[in-house]
C-alpha cells in the first residue's frame, strides 16, 4: 500500500539533497586543506560536513517514509 508524500516530506527530499551537496563540498574543501597547520579551520571544516551529512541523511529517510493519514474523520465522530 503506497501513500501520498505529504507537503513537507518533499520539501524534506529537497533540502536533503541540498544538504548532501553541501556535505559533499565541504569534505571536498577539507580534503584541500589536509597539508595546512590551522587546526581550527579543520576541525570546524569537519564538523560542519558531518553535521550536513547527517541532517542530509535524516532528511531523506524522512522524506522516503510512508506516512499513513492520521486524521480523523467528522462521520466517525458521531
């Protein structure tokens, strides 16, 4: 049984991939900078590529999940 992909599960898909890009860039930049002395500049180059790669993959299971309606319907009600 498939169900329909709400609203902000595709707007989740969408920043997913944008924060999968980003990750990918980043750890790209990183692996230029491998030679450099500043640490600091590593480090946070690091964290924040992990940081996008892991809110990227949340994002996209989010997005890939079946959601079944919820909602309650007024003629159950009565």
């Amino acid at each position: 049984m498939e169900y329909k992909k709400h609203f902000l599960q595709k707007i989740a898909k969408i920043v997913g991939i944008i924060c999968t890009i980003t990750a990918i860039g980043c750890a790209i930049y990183l692996m230029t900078i491998l030679d450099s002395e500043n640490k600091v500049l590593k480090g946070s180059i690091g964290a924040t590529t992990f940081f996008f790669f892991m809110l990227g993959l949340v994002l996209n299971v989010i997005s890939s999940t079946n959601l079944p309606n919820l909602k309650i319907d007024k003629d159950d009600l009565k």
